[in-house]
C-alpha cells in the first residue's frame, strides 16, 4: 500500500492530521521504555512563527532615534502625543506602534517584553533559507532536518503514550517540530473529532502498510490516546472567552484548549503569513502592517484572557526569518532587512523591557549601509527561555556549534 492511498483510504490528510515522519515516530515512541519518567510541571513553550518577515521597527518603534524619522518619511510611526494616533510609549525610547494596545497592557503589567537588534547571524535575504535556518536552528547550514523544537523535547519529556506533547496548529508540517520525537500537526481539534470516527479504517491502513514494524502496537498505542483526547474535548471549549476570527487567534484557540485540558502540552507551533511588506506597508492607518498588528494584538490578549491563572505557566515567544530595511522603498514599503525585534508574552517573564543592545541607526552603525544590525542572537534568547522555562540542561544537541553563555534578556 502506498502512503497515497493509506491517506485516502481512512479519510486522514496531512492538512488534517499528520504524525511528523511517520517512521521516525514509531522508532521514537518506543524510547519511551528506555528512560525514566519526568515530572510533568504543567509548563508550556508556544512558539509564533511571523512569516514573511515583519517590520521590527514600526512595531517597537525607536523614536527617541531621529535617523528612524530621516529614513521613513512615509510610513514613520509619530512620537507619542496626547493627540492623534502616536507610538504608545514604553520606556521614553522605544514605542509600541499604536495598533498593538492590548499588548501594551501586557507590558505595563510585566508580562510581555522585547527584545531588539535579534535576529540571525546569517546575512542570508532569502525567504526560504532563512526560515530554515531559524526553524531548523542551526543559521547557514542548510542540511539540518531537523528542528530546534523537536530536538528540545529530547531534554524536556519522554515519548511515552500521550501524542500531544509536541504540536503543531498548521496546515503542513513545520521544520520547527520534524525530529526523532513524535510530533502532531493539524488545524484544529474539531477537525480531528470528525476525522476520529475513522479510526478503525486508520488502523487497518497502517497495519497493511507497516505489518512488518515491530513497533506497530506501540504506535496504535498512541493513536488511540489521540483519538480518545480528541473526542473528550467539546467540554474544554474557550468558556466566555471572544476570539476574533483571525488565523492567528483560532490557531492559539486550539492551543489554549490543549493546555487546560492538561494533556501534557510542553511545546506548542503556531504560524501566521503576511508580513512581507514591500508595499503599501502603512503607518498609522491603513496598509498591510496595521491591520496585521491589529490582529496579532487581539489574538494574543484573546489567548491570555482565555488562559487565566493558567498563563502563569506560559511562555510565548516569537520568531521572523529577518527584519525589514531602514529606509522605507519607492512603493510605501520596506525591503529584505537583517536584525528584527523578538516578543515574549507569560507568566514567568521579566516584563515591562526593551531588552537587548540596541546598534543605533547612524550611516556607519547600519548593516550593510542599509539594515538594522543584530547584537543578539536568536538562539541566545531561545536558549534562555527552553533552561529557564522548561528546564533542559543540555543545549549542545538543540543548537549545535552555538555556545549560550547565559542571559537575562526575557526571563530575568
């Protein structure tokens, strides 16, 4: 039987549900047997993927630097003012951009922070090689198929019998989460309910294809245990709780759901598409980044008041292959840039900062007479929250040739 008609058969695609690298799932399940248990302690990872590489700059907005207003006469975020819509101050340099106030409110609040001139290493203006680098973890080697998220579950859980401790709310497979470790992508939880009376079809299929793997009963196993979590779950549905209908906010719905169903959810994927802003990119009002910022900022306020107290265990961080250039293009826009702006949302974080060693804007402080310069590490960031947050000791298999030297940029 070929994988085609196994998927046709049961009625379960990859864009429904997909155990990332089906072989390599069934030789990770079995670990499970080799290793001592780890204490669940109901901490989560929630990682946003922002593709298309977002604007940095006219997100937190360095107004106190004037070349930021010599290079972006168009699509400049003003000042904070008392009048009109303005930068929404944060420590008396940098400005949230006016449509993100309810990540403001995070901030005032010590539960969201920054941090600017992040980014990659690799100079790379590639949209493609660059997600690559920062999902697989590893900038510039582009042979690497595995990612950074799945490697950091080797340190934080075993395989065991439950399917939901390393997902993705995606319509394929990321590389974020492709590993040894068994990994689950689908869109939403209702999607797999319906795909669930199926079942017994699924088995039959993968029975055919694999009679040979002595490792077939373990992987029933653990699609059982999914089928079974799937079907209890209509009785954790978001309570009173509104989320706006962006892609964003019902990818964090579905995420939300898993962590207070109490599944053992450790690390969770999220993307959202967009943010390649070559024109008409916008200011204050409209253009693409507005709107675009308007729905991230409800989507994540609409996940932490879903939340609760439950948020206290909570990290969200967020990653963009690359930021935009300085000065602001012909057509409205901005261009393939280098260093980017990095946001964490949670419980744990030291909030209320603008983290990081900000380069400046100058002629000669520029990357490559036009980008913003990165001063710190994507990893050094990653590699801070995934000790800190989930306890991994080890970070050589998790980001290979890269040496963290401790920080406290996000978590104090």
């Amino acid at each position: 039987m070929n994988r085609r008609y196994f998927l046709k058969s049961t009625g379960i695609g990859a864009v429904s549900l997909s155990f990332v690298g089906m072989p390599k799932f069934f030789v990770g399940a079995l670990r499970a047997e080799e290793v001592n248990p780890r204490r669940d302690d109901g901490k989560t990872l929630v990682n946003i993927f922002m593709r298309g590489a977002v604007d940095g700059l006219n997100v937190v907005v360095p107004y106190g630097e004037e070349n930021y207003y010599n290079f972006r006469r168009g699509i400049a975020i003003p000042k904070p003012s008392a009048s009109g819509e303005s930068a929404l101050d944060l420590d008396g340099f940098f400005g949230l951009n006016p449509r993100m106030p309810n990540i403001r409110k995070l901030f005032k609040s010590k539960e969201a922070v920054f941090v600017h001139a992040s980014g990659s290493p690799n100079g790379t203006r590639s949209h493609f090689e660059a997600q690559a680098f920062m999902e697989s973890g590893t900038p510039g080697d582009p042979d690497t198929e595995s990612g950074w998220l799945n490697r950091t579950m080797d340190g934080v859980a075993e395989p065991g019998k439950n399917p939901f401790k390393l997902v993705a709310i995606t319509p394929e497979d990321p590389l974020s989460i492709r590993g040894n470790f068994p990994a689950l992508s689908f869109d939403s939880l209702r999607e797999l309910k319906l795909r669930a009376g199926n079942a017994r079809g699924f088995e039959s299929a993968l029975s055919e294809m694999y009679s040979t793997n002595a490792t077939l009963s373990h992987s029933m196993s653990l699609l059982d245990e999914a089928m079974r979590i799937v079907k209890r779950s209509r009785s954790h549905e978001s309570g009173d709780t509104a989320y706006p209908p962006y892609p964003l906010a019902m990818r964090l719905r579905e995420v939300a759901k898993l962590i207070k169903m109490n599944v053992g959810l450790k690390i969770a994927f999220v993307d959202v598409n967009g943010w390649d802003t070559h024109v008409n990119e916008g200011g204050t009002e409209g253009g693409v980044l507005p709107n675009l910022l308007k729905e991230f900022d409800e989507s994540i306020m609409a996940f932490r008041e879903d939340l609760g107290k439950k948020f206290e265990d909570v990290v969200v961080v967020t990653l963009s292959e690359f930021g935009r250039t300085v000065r602001e293009n012909g057509s409205g826009g901005t261009d393939h840039g280098h260093a980017n702006v990095m946001m964490a949302f949670g419980g744990e974080i030291k909030g209320g900062r603008v983290a990081g060693e900000w380069p400046g804007l100058g002629a000669s402080e520029l990357y490559q007479d036009r980008d913003l310069r990165v001063t710190t590490d994507f990893r050094t960031v990653l590699s801070e929250v995934i000790t800190k947050h989930l306890g991994v000791s080890d970070l050589s298999p998790v980001f290979p040739g890269f040496t963290y030297r401790g920080s406290s940029l996000v978590m104090g």
